[in-house]
C-alpha cells in the first residue's frame, strides 16, 4: 500500500506547497473506495489498520507529513 500511495501522492502534488483532499474522495482515488462507503466508526478503524501506517512510512520520502481535520480533508505537506 505505501509503494502504491508513494506514486499517486507524487504526481498529485507536484510543486504544489499543500496537496489537500476529501478523506472519502482520497478513498475512491486509490482504489478503496468500499471503505469510503462504510460507517464512520468502522471506517476509521480500517483506516488506522491500513492507510494511516502506510501514510506513515512516507513520512520523510515522499510527504513530510499528513494532518486531517474534522471536515474530512487531508492535507499532505510536501517534502522540502
């Protein structure tokens, strides 16, 4: 999943200075998008078992980080 997230987050930021995005929207665009269409509660659970870390190894080599807000956008912060 990271190798897969590593290319896509790549190309949708460019040299953009912040790459942001709807959670449920983020979803479809890498191919899970029946966890987009599950509960709140179960999805935020899938999301810590298998997004999150994957995000979390690109810390550092394709991102310098993530933040999510309580509208449900993600906002991914280039590396320098």
């Amino acid at each position: 999943m990271a190798r897969f997230l590593y290319g896509h987050l790549l190309k949708r930021i460019g040299e953009k200075s912040l790459y942001q995005r709807n959670l449920l929207g983020f979803l479809s665009d890498i191919g899970l998008g029946d966890v987009a269409q599950l509960e709140p509660m179960r999805r935020n659970e899938r999301l810590k078992r298998t997004v999150y870390p994957a995000l979390d190894l690109l810390k550092g080599a394709a991102i310098r980080g993530y933040e999510t807000d309580d509208r449900g956008n993600l906002f991914f912060i280039p590396k320098d």
